[in-house]
C-alpha cells in the first residue's frame, strides 16, 4: 500500500504554472507500511492531471493544527524511474527513521502538506 496523495484542485487556482513548470499542492496520507531497509521509505505515486513527469522537486512539510506541537522529523521525497515509485523517506536528528519507528509518535499524528514542481510540455 502506498502514501494516498490528494491534489488541491479547488479554489486556489491549481495548479499554478511558470514558464517552464507547473506547481500542485495537497496533502499525504501515511500508508503505515514505510518498508524496510532496501526501500527506505513509503511509495509516494504523485501522478498528476498535467504532466506524466517526474517531478523536479517536492517540499513535504508538517502543518500542526493552532496549539499543536509540531514533530521533529522531516520527509524527504526521493525520485524513481516513473512518477508512480518515488518514496517518502522521514527522519528524525538526520537518522532516517526504521520501518518499525516510522509510523509512530509525531510521524503518525501530523499532517502532511507537499508541493510539487512538474516540468510542462511533457
């Protein structure tokens, strides 16, 4: 099972676009299953409505309700082949989080917000 990615398609007016790139933003639902050491993370498939392309770059970021401590780990996305097998890795202090240690605590509990970065005309 991988990371659900909805796109925010709504009012905002996205996806925006540059020149050169067109920038989607949503939210990911952890999927509990990180994988293991060959992986290091959980399949993230940011298929899109515009572009079949590997994104340039993705910002994963918490977003804390109002009184809310925010965790301490970051997510990471790491590219694959195809825009369906990158995977989110996350970390905690710079040492990337276990299969077992992943979906626990703050990693579990946060929400989590991306940006995405496609190249157009692809």
């Amino acid at each position: 099972m991988a990371i659900a990615v909805t796109f925010d398609l709504g009012s905002s007016g996205l996806p925006d676009t540059t020149g050169k790139e067109s920038i989607y933003q949503g939210e990911l639902a952890l999927s509990g299953n990180y994988g293991g050491s060959t992986t290091h993370g959980d399949t993230c498939n940011l298929s899109n409505p515009t572009s079949g392309a590997v994104p340039n770059r993705v910002e994963i970021y918490q977003q804390p309700a109002s009184g809310t401590a925010p965790g301490n780990c970051t997510g990471v996305y790491c590219p694959g082949t195809t825009i369906a097998n990158g995977v989110v890795s996350f970390a905690n202090g710079g040492t990337e989080l276990t299969g077992g240690s992943a979906y626990t605590g703050a990693t579990s509990t946060a929400v989590w917000k991306f940006r995405a970065w496609f190249p157009r005309g692809q």
